[in-house]
C-alpha cells in the first residue's frame, strides 16, 4: 500500500523524501544519493502544491443570493 505524502510536516529536514521508505537525514539506506532529497515544502513554500500538474483548489463556499420568485398575477 502507497503511504500518504504529508502535505505540511512538522520536521521535513529529519527526513529525506527522495522515495517512499522516508529514512531518515542521518541513516539513507535506499541509496539515494550522498545527501537527502527535500520535501517540496522547504523547496517551494506555502504554495507548493500549485506548482504540480494534478492541482485542483479546494473548493470555496459561495455566498449565493437567493431571489424569490415575481408573484403570479
């Protein structure tokens, strides 16, 4: 089973991101390179998730005017 990507972690320098193992910063035993991968977040910022192709916005609530019918003559 995939594991869930956190979008927000509390920590993301303690682990490197490059697979789906999440060593540890200090213990990488996937091989993945001599140094950790980071999370999109130190990369990108707040708003990383807009830099993606699969971006959907959350929906907003709409403050919607309800106009009663004209009353039948």
């Amino acid at each position: 089973m995939k594991k869930i990507f956190p979008i927000h972690p509390a920590n993301p320098e303690r682990i490197c991101w490059g697979c789906d193992k999440y060593c540890s910063a200090n213990d990488m035993m996937c091989g993945n390179g001599s140094d950790r991968t980071q999370h999109p977040f130190e990369l990108f910022g707040e708003n990383w998730r807009e830099w993606g192709s699969d971006y959907t916005p959350e929906p907003v609530a709409e403050d919607r005017c309800v106009v009663a019918p004209a009353p039948r003559k």
